[in-house]
C-alpha cells in the first residue's frame, strides 16, 4: 500500500510533468474508461484528459442501422463506422430498443466536436453528447429548419445556423437566425443570392440532415443545386454573412468534403460508374483542380458516397473501394437496412456548461436515444 506522503510526490511529479508532454505520451495512450477516471483527480488533469481523448479521435461517417423487424417496430441505431479497420468496425452512437418508425420518427441533423443534434416528429429538438450520456432540450428550434451546428472559436460557444419562413410570405423567402446554446436567437435577415440563386430562392433552404455543411476558415460550405447550376454557398461565422462560389460540377449527388485541408468536392456518376472528385487549389481566387478519376468495377450502381478524403467510397450501402477502384471489403449487412447519413462524428469526452440542468435531487430520465445504449458512463 502507497503512503500518503508517496502518494504526493507522485502527484507531485505527475504534475512537474509538461502538458504537451502529459498529454500526448501518457494520457493519449489510455483507453476511454482510464481517461473518465483521470478526470476525477482534479481540474488540469480533467481538461487535458478531455483534449487529449478528443484530439486522437477520428472522424468517422455516420451509419442508421435498422433492423428488417416487422413494419412498424424494429430495433435501430446510429453507429460510427470506423472504415480504417478490416473488416470495418461499427461504434455505438444512439440506439434505440423498440423504433417505432411510424410514431417515433427522428432526424440527425448535425455531428460537431462529439455533440448530436436531434428532432422528433413531434418537433422537439435534443442536443446530446452520447459519450458523456448529456443532453438539453432545445425548444426555440421548434419550427425551425436546421443549416448547421458550428464552433464560434472567438467566444468558444456553440450555434446553430436556423431558417423560418416569414407569416404571411413566398414560400421561397426565408429568414436566418442564430441560435447560441443556452441562450437566445438572433435574425441574421435574409441572405443577398446571386443571379442565378435569385431566380431559384430554394436553394437558400439549407438542410444540415441533407446536404452537411464543411467548416474550414471559420466559414460554413454547403454544395446547392439549382435549375441554372451547381454553386456552394457560403456562411461566414465571425461576420454572420453568406457569400457564393461556383461548383465544379452540377451534379445532384454531389458532396463536399474536406481534403488535403481544403475544400473538396466529390461525386459518384452512376452512368458511366466513376468517382470524381475536385479540390479548391487557392481558396481566394477560387481556383478548382481535379484530384482523382476512378472507375467502379460495380455491374450497376444505384448510389453511393465518398467517405474520405482520399477518394474512399461506399456502394450501394455494401462494397467499400479505395480511390483506386480496388474492392477493400463487402460488408456483410444482410439483416439490417443501412443507410448513410452523410455526417461525420468524433467522440468527445468535453463537458459543456450548458449541459447542467437543475435536478432538485430528484432523477432525471434518459432520452431514448441513449436508453438503447449498452453501459453506463458518469
């Protein structure tokens, strides 16, 4: 047994000890549950323990799983598929034990530094951290159309990028607002379009669950498709003021992503059965170039979506390829109805101020999203 006073000086030593150093060689090297109970030592062990877990983490794509259960009741989850691994590893994100798809219909609008943001059909919107088992409700969305969940990295807050439709309007005309977590919304008005987007004002209806948004540059991307072109619109988060680029291409299944740390964009042509994909070379001058051409050796091709950026894709929900067109594993999904939600997610252990709630000592019951979930994290 450790004496008190041995217990100190290695306290002690621990903490003579670098953060960078701390860090990276001792903390990153821990498991989950090691790292949970580090944070318990005290308030500089808990913040680094928190960065040094959430900085090794990858970014893995977002897979709904449904079992082929009877019509109206089945058991479903929203896993991480970590396709770095053969063969391809699922991670438990939200599950649920009785989905009930007909009453209890969700929606996964956005994935941002570990946080999920979620709807019901009954129009209530949950921002969670299925890692630390967290979660507010968020009733000012209530009506609202989500475009994105981002960072503010000058005030380290999280907000969300909402639209409406004004009473008594034309249905194409929209308002944006920014909602901060924990506090209240603000109208950033309606977004000044280009010629082209004026005679289309749909494209202003952005939809993080449809088209995910790429943050690089403290700005928001998402690829629109009009009657006239492709064009990627752009929300700047420190001035809150959209802009537009033009798109490469004008293909609907098209995506963007984030490649070499630049914008990229990619696409699946089911005709002619390539994978496409193009990088913004100079992001101020808006310079596009061709990054990769790969031919699928599918027979058909029904859908599909790039995964990575280095050109990895998923066909038809079951082959996976490499940017090289090499089949790297079919996975074997034959029970379950998968269906890729374009989000990206990285685990975090980080927890957030506007997480705390006011109990008055009495329990709190957990959302269903995380009753489906095996285990128990405090």
């Amino acid at each position: 047994m450790v004496n008190g006073t041995s217990c100190k000086r290695g306290l002690a030593a621990v903490a003579a000890l670098p953060d960078e150093l701390f860090q990276w060689e001792i903390l990153a090297r821990l498991p989950a549950k090691e790292l949970l109970r580090c944070r318990l030592v005290c308030r500089s062990w808990c913040r680094l323990a928190s960065d040094a877990h959430h900085r090794r983490q990858p970014s893995l794509p977002l897979v709904f799983f449904r079992t082929k259960g009877n019509e109206y009741t089945a058991h479903a989850a929203v896993d991480a598929l970590d396709i770095r691994r053969t063969p391809a590893a699922r991670r438990p994100v939200l599950a649920y034990v009785d989905y009930n798809y007909s009453r209890r219909n969700f929606t996964l609008h956005a994935s941002c530094d570990g946080l999920i943001l979620i709807s019901y059909s009954n129009h209530r919107f949950y921002l969670c951290n299925p890692a630390t088992r967290q979660w507010c409700a968020l009733p000012d969305l209530t009506g609202g159309n989500v475009a994105a969940l981002y960072p503010h990295h000058p005030s380290g807050e999280y907000r969300i990028l909402y639209w409406k439709r004004p009473n008594n309007s034309d249905d194409n005309v929209v308002y944006y607002y920014v909602l901060t977590v924990g506090k209240k919304e603000r109208c950033v008005g309606l977004p000044v379009a280009s010629s082209s987007i004026k005679k289309d004002r749909s494209c202003w209806h952005l939809h993080a669950c449809h088209h995910p948004p790429v943050l690089l540059h403290d700005c928001l991307h998402w690829y629109t498709v009009n009657a006239f072109d492709g064009e990627i619109i752009i929300f700047d988060t420190l001035a809150e003021s959209f802009r537009w680029i033009q798109s490469p291409t004008a293909c609907s299944s098209a995506q963007l992503l984030q490649m070499d740390g630049t914008l990229g964009i990619g696409q699946i042509d089911v005709g002619t059965m390539t994978v496409k994909a193009w990088v913004l070379q100079d992001y101020k001058v808006e310079v596009w170039s061709s990054k990769c051409t790969t031919e699928l050796p599918e027979e058909y091709v029904v859908h599909g979506k790039v995964l990575s950026e280095n050109g990895d894709v998923l066909v038809n929900n079951r082959c996976f390829y490499n940017s090289k067109g090499e089949l790297l594993e079919k996975l074997p999904w034959q029970s379950v109805r998968p269906r890729i939600l374009g989000l990206y997610h990285k685990e975090s252990l980080v927890r957030h101020v506007f997480f705390r709630r006011k109990e008055n000592g009495s329990r709190v019951r957990l959302p269903r999203f995380f009753r489906g979930l095996q285990g128990n994290i405090n």
